[in-house]
C-alpha cells in the first residue's frame, strides 16, 4: 500500500509523528504534558476579609489566632504591606498581579460604571495566577469567597466567563458575593448552586465547611496525582459582617474588651513596638473622626459595644482554629514542608458598623440608622444565627492600631494589612519581620520567581498587559536591604494616595464635593509610619512633586476618571445584559435559589407579584416567592387557608393577610404595592383580582434588601419571616410566578387599582 498524503494539522494540533495508510506505516507521537520539577512546591494563598493590621495575635492582638501566629514564627512577617483599601479589587490584583483599575475592578464586581476602569470584570488580557499555574501543570482548587464576577451573571444562566472555572479553577466551592450569612450562606459549588450540608442546629458554619472542602479536594488531588503540586485558594468570609461564631467561641471573650478601645489601642500598640512590628517612636494615631472616648460612652454603649467586638473576636478565633486544621492535615499528608503559604487581609478593618455599631448590614447599606434601643435589646443574638452584627468604628480603628481611618479609605488604616509569608522548606531566615514597602499585586510575581515561571506575553490568543508588581523574593534572605517597589498609587471612591521613595501624599474625599477642594496631607513614611505628622505646610514642593507623581500614575494605570459614586447609585443603574433591565419577570418552581443582585428592582419602586396557584385542600400552604433573611426583605405565602405578605423593613414588619380564607383550585393570588411618597406607600393583596386586604407602609428600603436573594416556592437559608418553620414549601401546585415592575421610582404602571 502506498503512504497517505502528508497529514495537516488537526484540531488537536500539529502532529510530530508520521501517518500511514496503516498503522504499520505510521509512527505514533504524543505531545508532552505540562510537568513542573519534581520539587516544585504546592502554593497555598489565604485571604481573610475586613481583618485589621493589629488584629492577628503575632500583629499586635491579644485575640487569640495560634495558627496563623504558627505561620508567622515559621515564616515572615510583613509589617510594610498594602492592599487596594477594598474586597473585589484587592483579589483582582491578588490574582493578576496588576493594578486593579487597569484589569477593569475599580471597585466591586457589583457595579459596571461604564469605563474601562470600572467593569466590575477581570480583563481578559490579565490572566489571572490560577490560569498560568494550571496550564504550568498544577491543580488549580479554590474555597470561599470569590467577588470577582459581575454578580448580575451569578444566576444558574450565566455567563459563567467570569466564575471561579473559567478564569483558572478546576475545582470550586464557596460563595460568590461580598458577604453572606455563615450560617446560611449562599453556596455554589462549581458552577451551581447547592445547599449547605447541614443546619445551624446541627453545628454548621461556613469556616468550617470551607476547610472540609479544601481537605477534601487536596485528598482527591494528592491521592490521584501525588507527583502534580497543587494551587490552594483559600478566601474566608471571615472576619467580613455578620459577624457570626459558634456560641463556646462567643462565650470564650465575655468580658475580654471590657477595658474599651482606648485601651485596647494602647496595648496594641506598645506590643507592636516591643515586637518590632512598629519601628520605635511610632505614634499612635488620634482618634478618627467620631470615635468617642471609651469611658465618655453611657453604661449601655459601652456593654453594647463590647459585645460586638466579642463577635469579632470569636468569629476570628473560630476561623484560625480551621486554618490550622487545614496546616495539620498538610503536614498528616507530607506537603507542609514544601507549601508556600501566604496569608493576608484584603483591607482594613471597616468602618460599615456605624458609630454606634450595627445588628442590620442592610442598614448601612441604605443610608439608615438603626434604633439603638432596639439593638440593646437584642444584644444576647449578636454573634448568633438571629443578627447581622458589626461592630463600631472605636472597634474598627482598633483593628487598624496605630493607623487612621478604615476600609474604603486611603489611610493605612484603610490600606496596611497583615502578611504572613510561609515555606518550610524554602526559608532559611524565619520569625523576623520585613519593613519593605509592599502591595498586594507584588504577590503573583513573587509565586511565579519562586517558580521559575513567566507570565505569558499572550494568553489564549490574547495580548497581556504587563505585571505591574515587584517580586518581594529579595527580602527573603536580606531582612535590611531597599524596597524595589519604585511608586504605588491608591484610589478608591475619590480617596487618593501615592508613595513614593519613602514619601507618602494622601487626601480624604468628602463624597459630592469638589475634588479640587481636597486637602493633601504629606507624610515620611520612613520615619512616620502611622502618618500622624502632616508636612504638607512646611514642605510644599515634596507635596507638589508627590501629587503631579500620582496624575501621572493615574493615567498610567487607568485611574481616570476619579468616581465617588457610591452603591446605591450604582444599584440603580444595572449593566448591559443585566436581567434587572426588564420589568417583567416570570419565574417557575424548581429554579435555583437566585442571587440578590439579580433579583426583580422592587426596591421603593411599584410593583406587583401574582402567584398562579391551584389548591386541592385548604391545607395546602406554603411559600410562593421570598426574598431576604433575617435582616430585610419580604415573602407572599398561604398559611392557615389565607394569602399573607410580610415585608421586614430592617426586624419591623408590614404585614397584610387576607380578609377571607382563600377558595379552592386555580387562583391568581397578588400583592400589590402602590407608592405614596417618596420612600412609603400601601400594600394590597387581590385574590383572583378580587381585593382581599390592605396595609400601610410607611417606610421602605430605598436602595437594598441585602445579599441573600430569592426563592420561589420555599425559602430557603436564612428565613425571611418568623411565621414559619424551615423552608416551608407550598404543597399546592404552584404554576409560577409573575412580577411587573414600574421602570423607574417615579413610575406607576398598571399598579393602580380602581377598585
């Protein structure tokens, strides 16, 4: 037989072997596989959320955290270390070694401001540390938080470009928004939604389940391909609100912070300084703006006070407990010593308690203030499955000891974390402090030194940007020598920062004002780490050059243009594609549990829900559509033979149940909301289009019900109303569901009845 033509390239790519006719003619070829050095090390990233600089018991903290303090002394710590001063953005540069306007996550991944800075997306032509490490042969496996998709796309259709799996997991399990419930947390695993595997009442929390998960994905891993390092990302709730933790670790600090924040910054801070975490001669900064001396607050402030920072405590102590199963495990399976480990903060401790601290985060998130009596009541369900607590700013600058301000701001109190770098095997210097200037997007270039890896100039057929971090690697065997980090920018909702040379300019934005009133405060950072002597007056020309060095960066890596646009305008204003833009919406039972970024706009807007049901006894109840948690929301249920609508408007109910119970067979059971000024209006349920009950609303949410989302036919997770047990399920037949929404806050549509 003659030999067959010269065989092209398929689709499989270019073939090095030769095809016959036959297979006695041809000689067979494989491609190589992606293979790392036998000692390649496995690489472990943990990022905790809202954790301030002090808060770690080797940082500063008497908060009990043994196993991170057991990475520390093991490892370095590094006390000169800076994030984005905000969650989506800090894990965007985390994972791209980028600054993070240039991927595209100005802020969250909530909102799309309509410039390239602000898509609320990672960019393709970043590829983030988990697509490089798979491709270079690694196991790429993630838990926990992930808020760096457009949340609007979190929903069971999609598009899932931006989901933990397309950007670089193989393996995913967590939550996708800023926050959730640790008790109830919205849970997806891989690219679907699941339940959590058991109940608050038999002892689940999501710290735990996260590190079940992590154990359970390197067992899989290492069992299977013991020869193949593995990518672990780690990225806890904790210690972001609701502060939540199981009741032996809220019991564990009764009393622990009785001496108040004042104090507290105190210890902290001559503990930093005896510790070196602080050079000496630090100051400690002032108190922030609105922050009261401790012992100037009344008897129940300051026992209200107290007991959320508790909350916090418990809650990062709880999670240090699983981090260190989770080191245990490694070293039960022989990867510890050959695991780089790095832990850090994502930004400081957060001012979003209030003043006054808060039990309702959606409180915060609407511009609202809670009745203080009214948390003083409930101060025994903080930390518990019954509140959403954070705690108050006096708490969270002491989180942020020595520094001023908080998370959001370009202070260091908003942009210096904690990090802890971790390798048994490949450290030779440990237990020592590094004071080198350092940002989070230096991390990925650091991994891929320690890998001998390269970034890839072209991703998938995609022209990459450059890294714009600086390996820290040198500073492991030389604790004395320079920074190479040459400049870095910070901005965030109009706050603005830049260093440089060992300088630092910084202004607070007032949100709505001009940003040509700022006032730049200049601080030397070499010699004043906590920024508490301003130079701006008596050295202008270093203020001068410092401010012209950040316009330049700025338009370096895509700052522009500044934006203090806060969430509830950007809420308003749902992205191309978002399945918020219609105004009508019809969902069917047996639908996945649908985010609340996703959910039908009712917020202060008419509106009107039909439930399409038909009931074969008056027994069949249940819930149609709910919608929230413990915190806010609202639910349209049947119960005892009668349509009920709860709306919680932050732990106060409206409620309207039916005047008459309700006929048997087919039905179109409705609510209607009908304004009545600006954030008020009425309530009225129709049974059949027959009216059927009427209430008063006096107050809505205008911007938000919070994170948890929506379900149709049960309420599952945190539960919207009292009124019921579990998920109380309709055991009717249920057809669906119909919403029509007014387009805009202003607008009426079809709601009006004359009845």
């Amino acid at each position: 037989m003659t030999n067959a033509s010269p065989h092209p390239p398929s689709a499989n790519g270019t073939f090095h072997g030769k095809i016959g006719t036959t297979y006695e003619e041809s000689t067979p070829w494989w491609p190589e596989q992606p293979a790392p050095p036998e000692d390649t090390p496995n690489v472990v990233v943990i990022v905790l959320d809202d954790v301030g600089f002090s808060d770690l018991g080797c940082f500063g903290s008497d908060i009990e955290t043994p196993a991170m303090d057991a990475l520390a002394t093991g490892g370095l710590r590094y006390t000169n270390f800076h994030t984005t001063t905000l969650c989506s953005p800090t894990r965007a540069s985390l994972l791209t070694g980028r600054n993070h306007h240039s991927v595209g996550m100005r802020m969250l991944s909530n909102f799309d401001t309509g410039f390239p800075s602000g898509r609320g997306r990672v960019t393709k032509a970043a590829a983030m540390l988990p697509e490089v490490l798979r491709d270079n042969g690694f196991n790429t496996m993630a838990v926990g938080k992930w808020h760096l998709a457009p949340m609007e796309q979190t929903t069971a259709s999609g598009p899932y470009t931006q989901w933990p799996l397309s950007r670089g997991f193989e393996r995913y399990y967590g939550f996708l928004e800023a926050e959730t419930d640790s008790f109830y947390p919205e849970l997806f695993y891989d690219n679907h939604a699941v339940a959590p595997p058991k109940t608050p009442e038999e002892g689940y929390h999501l710290s735990e389940d996260l590190v079940d998960r992590a154990i359970e994905f390197v067992t899989d891993q290492t069992s299977v391909t013991p020869e193949k390092p593995f990518f672990m990302y780690m990225a806890f709730g904790a210690a972001h609100a609701p502060h939540q933790a199981p009741q032996e670790y809220l019991e564990k600090y009764r009393g622990r912070f009785d001496h108040g924040w004042d104090v507290e910054r105190e210890t902290r801070h001559a503990r930093q300084i005896e510790r070196g975490i602080l050079p000496p001669g630090t100051e400690l900064a002032p108190r922030n703006p609105g922050v009261e001396p401790f012992d100037e607050l009344s008897d129940d402030e300051q026992k209200l006070s107290v007991r959320l920072q508790e909350a916090y405590a418990a809650m990062l102590d709880h999670t240090d407990h699983h981090i260190g199963r989770f080191m245990e495990f490694l070293e039960r399976i022989g990867q510890l010593e050959n695991t780089i480990t790095i832990l850090l903060s994502d930004n400081g401790a957060s001012q979003e308690g209030g003043q006054k601290g808060s039990l309702n985060p959606t409180a915060f998130q609407n511009g609202l203030s809670e009745d203080f009596d009214e948390m003083l009541a409930r101060i025994d369900e903080i930390g518990t499955t019954r509140a959403h607590a954070n705690y108050p700013w006096g708490w969270a600058q002491a989180g942020n000891t020595p520094f001023k301000r908080y998370k959001q701001n370009t202070h260091e109190g908003g942009v210096r974390c904690p990090l802890i770098v971790n390798w048994p095997r490949g450290l030779s210097r440990t237990d020592e402090n590094r004071q080198q200037f350092h940002h989070v997007s230096d991390i990925m270039p650091t991994l891929l030194e320690l890998l001998d890896l390269q970034a890839p100039e072209v991703y998938h057929g995609i022209p990459q940007m450059p890294l714009h971090g600086t390996s820290m690697a040198y500073t492991f065997d030389e604790p004395t020598a320079p920074t190479r980090k040459e400049a870095q920018y910070f901005e965030m909702f109009g706050h603005r920062a830049i260093w440089h040379d060992g300088w630092k300019a910084v202004s607070f934005h007032q949100r709505g004002s001009s940003f040509d009133d700022d006032q730049w405060e200049l601080y030397h950072h070499d010699t004043d780490f906590s920024e508490c002597n301003d130079l701006a007056e008596t050295q202008p020309e270093q203020l001068q050059k410092m401010v012209a060095r950040f316009w330049v960066e700025a338009g370096k890596y895509d700052v522009l243009p500044l934006d203090d646009n806060g969430f509830a305008l950007r809420a308003k204003i749902p992205r191309p594609g978002s399945p918020r833009r219609r105004t009508t919406f019809t969902y069917y039972p047996g639908m996945a549990h649908l985010p609340g970024a996703a959910v039908p706009p009712v917020m202060n807007r008419a509106h009107r829900i039909t439930a399409f049901v038909d009931r074969a006894a008056a027994s069949d109840e249940g819930v149609l559509v709910s919608l929230g948690n413990i915190s806010s929301g609202y639910v349209l249920y049947v119960k005892h033979n009668r349509l009920v609508y709860e709306y919680n408007f932050l732990g106060t109910r409206y409620t309207v149940t039916s005047q008459d119970e309700l006929p048997l067979g087919p039905a179109e059971l409705t609510f209607d909301f009908i304004k009545t000024g600006d954030v008020k209006g009425v309530g009225r349920l129709y049974v059949s289009g027959m009216p059927a009950g009427e209430t008063d609303m006096p107050q809505v949410l205008p911007h938000f019900f919070g994170w948890q989302g929506l379900d149709v036919g049960r309420d599952t997770l945190s539960p919207s109303s009292p009124s019921y047990d579990g998920e109380f399920a309709f055991t009717g037949t249920l057809e669906r569901v119909v919403f029509d929404v007014a387009p805009d806050e202003e607008g009426t549509g079809p709601f009006e009845r004359v009845d």
